[in-house]
C-alpha cells in the first residue's frame, strides 16, 4: 500500500547508542562497540524503558489514508513530533486531484465502482468550487474525505514505537494501522542488524508480551487470563 522511509538522522546503532548512554551514568568504558550492544540488550531486557528514550526514529510515512495517519496521532509519548501534508496549500484540484485508499472490504465485491464513482464527484467539486467559484483552497479541501492518501514525516523515539506494537500487532487493531506498522517493521529491519534484532526481539502484541489475553473482547490468538 503505502511506504516508510527511514531519515539519515535515526541512528544505525540503536543498540549501541543505548548502551553508550547507559555506560555513562555507570563510569563504564563507552569506546568498546562490542560491550555497548551487549549493554544495550541487557538494559532492555532488563526492562529498563528509560534508556530506549535516546533512540529517535525519523520517517516519512507515505501513501496511507488521512483516517489512519489521524489514529496514529494519537499514539503520543516521549514527545513524538510530526508534520502531515498539506490540505491548505496543496491544491488538490490539479492533475488527477487527490488519490485514495480503497479497504479490502469494499475492493473484493460490486461496490468498487460505486466507491471509485463517489471519489471521483469529490475530486470533481473540488476542482469546480477552485477554479469556477474562486473558493480558496484551504475551504474547498474540506470535501476530502478521511480515504485521501497523506504523507507525513515523523519522529518518535524507540520506546513509544515499542509500545505502540503492543497495541497495533493485535488482530483487533484497525486493518490499515495494522499494515503501516508492518511496513514501519520491515523499513527498520533493512536499516540495519541492529534495528532487526530490536524488531524481532520487542515488537510484537500485548498478548506476546504477556502470555495471554488483556482485551475486553479478544480474537483468541492467546487465552483469557482468567482461563
């Protein structure tokens, strides 16, 4: 669907860096690579969240729906910072006008065409209201609807990433969110060994985490705690 691009500044050695950091509070060498990945894993093992804080992950995150990007707000701590494209000086009213995203739900029966159908009216009264009424662009974006494809670029640091695997790997995570965190997973693997091994050691859902399940209403992958 969409695509996740991971910005020069996130560092290759999140492992190190956790390390190196936590090496300091210590009076430790900080000058041994080797001792500062081994470090690193043992403070997250440890459960040491804090030192997880020093690693920022910077990402342009491209080609999901305006719906989704908003959910994403909403996963906030550590103070993560990003900014979204535009719907007051991009004039979506030019070339094919804006591009949506389709659900699955709606790709695989007859309503496809009724859908592509309603998108292009919304595409079309936009370009009408900018360029036959003069409405200013800012006012006639106000048509789009939560489907348009939006780009942002975010920084967030490793522990609220973590934390929001917890959440967004569940089965009962909304279906888009649960497919820009997969493509979050899978940018961060090929950024580095490091970043792969942070991957497939900490992300993964509550259940994972835990040994069973937390949610009030659960899609059974794990038992009940009370079971």
């Amino acid at each position: 669907m969409g695509t996740v691009t991971i910005l020069p500044e996130t560092p290759k050695d999140p492992l190190a860096l956790i390390g190196r950091r936590a090496a300091i509070c210590w009076n430790a060498d900080i000058t041994n690579e080797e001792k500062n990945i081994k470090r690193g894993i043992s403070c997250i093992e440890s459960g040491h969240g804090r030192t997880m804080e020093f690693v920022d992950v910077h990402m342009i995150i491209d080609g999901y729906s305006a719906k989704v990007l908003r959910e994403y707000y909403t996963h906030i701590g550590g103070s993560p910072t990003r900014l979204q494209a535009s719907t007051r000086y991009i004039n979506y009213s030019k070339g094919d006008g804006f591009v949506y995203i389709t659900p699955d739900s709606i790709v695989k029966n007859e309503t496809k065409l009724a859908w592509d159908a309603w998108m292009h009216t919304i595409n079309d009264a936009i370009k009408t209201l900018i360029a036959e009424y003069n409405v200013p662009i800012e006012d006639a974006t106000m048509l789009l609807p939560l489907a348009y494809s939006s780009k942002m670029v975010d920084k967030r640091n490793l522990r609220n990433l973590v934390d929001m695997s917890r959440q967004r790997m569940c089965n009962r995570a909304y279906w888009e969110y649960r497919e820009l965190f997969t493509d979050i997973c899978n940018a961060l693997k090929e950024y580095s060994d490091e970043w792969k091994w942070i991957v497939d050691n900490l992300f993964h859902t509550k259940c994972d985490e835990v040994g069973y399940c937390t949610e009030t209403k659960s899609c059974g992958k794990k038992p009940k705690k009370e079971n």
